[in-house]
C-alpha cells in the first residue's frame, strides 16, 4: 500500500494544531463538529 506523505502529514500536523489551540480555549466541541463536517463519508437517516 502507498501513502501519499506529502499530503497525509499537512493535513495530520493541521487538524493536531486545530484540536490542540481549541481545547486549550475550551471550544473542543467545535472541532469535533468541524470533524463532521469534513467527513466525506456521512451517512443520514431521515426515517
């Protein structure tokens, strides 16, 4: 299997920053959402 590095690691060093700076001012919540936000693979039950 190939691992595009040069794209995987900007986006790992990123999203450590973000979760690192909005933890610390107590806004951890908005990461997560963020996280799904983001997410391509979202699955929505409208039943």
């Amino acid at each position: 299997m190939y691992v595009k590095w040069n794209k995987l690691l900007p986006h790992i060093v990123v999203w450590l920053a973000t979760e690192f700076c909005l933890s610390f001012l107590g806004l951890d919540e908005l990461a997560d959402y963020s996280e799904f936000i983001f997410e391509k693979n979202v699955i929505v039950n409208l039943a």
